[in-house]
C-alpha cells in the first residue's frame, strides 16, 4: 500500500516502544549563563527559572503558558538545574563570576 506524501504516518520509537506521531517534535535549548561578578542564589532557585521560562512562553503564547502552569499531568517540557561549579554557602548556592553555567530547557510537541 502507498502511502501519499501529504498523510503522516505515526512513528514507532526504536529504544521504548512508544509512538510518536509524525509532527512530533522534540526540542532542547542550552542557555550558557556567565555572572558578570561573584552572587548567590537561594536554594530555591529553581522556582525562578521555571517561573522566568513560563513568561517567556506567554509573550509568545498566554494560553499555552497557562495550560503548562495549571495542567496536573505530567508537563510536556523540563527544566534542569545550573549545571557548573555552584559552591555552597550556607543555605544559599555560589557561583563565581569567571565561571560558565549551562541550563538546559527541552519540550515536546
């Protein structure tokens, strides 16, 4: 049987056995962050960054922003913590101004 160009056809993932459907995407951003001095973080830090991605998602699209804030499921993105050399002080997180930071958002569609 043919298939034609147009119709999608459903993928089957080689490794979980999950499928996909053929407009699925799978995106990953990598945000490398450098402090221009010396700071500190809250242990809690997290919280903003998830807090500062879901503003960045309603500029863009207010509804969507709101589904992935209220949606009681599991979310259809992550977000990592900085990766890098956070030193501990305290009940806060350093990081050294010298020093490169990478954190890493990924959603699927």
């Amino acid at each position: 049987m043919a298939t034609s160009p147009n119709r999608t056809r459903d993928r089957q993932s080689p490794f979980s056995g999950l499928i996909w459907p053929a407009e699925a995407e799978l995106v990953g951003l990598v945000f490398e962050l450098t402090p221009r001095a010396a700071s500190y973080l809250y242990a809690q830090y997290a919280m903003g960054l998830h807090a500062w991605f879901l503003g960045q998602v309603h500029q863009t699209d207010p509804d969507l922003s709101q589904l992935l804030h209220d949606e009681q499921s599991e979310k259809a993105f992550t977000i990592s913590g900085l990766e890098g050399d956070l030193r501990i002080g305290g009940k806060e997180f350093q990081l050294l101004g010298d020093r490169i930071y990478r954190w890493y958002v990924t959603g699927l569609s």
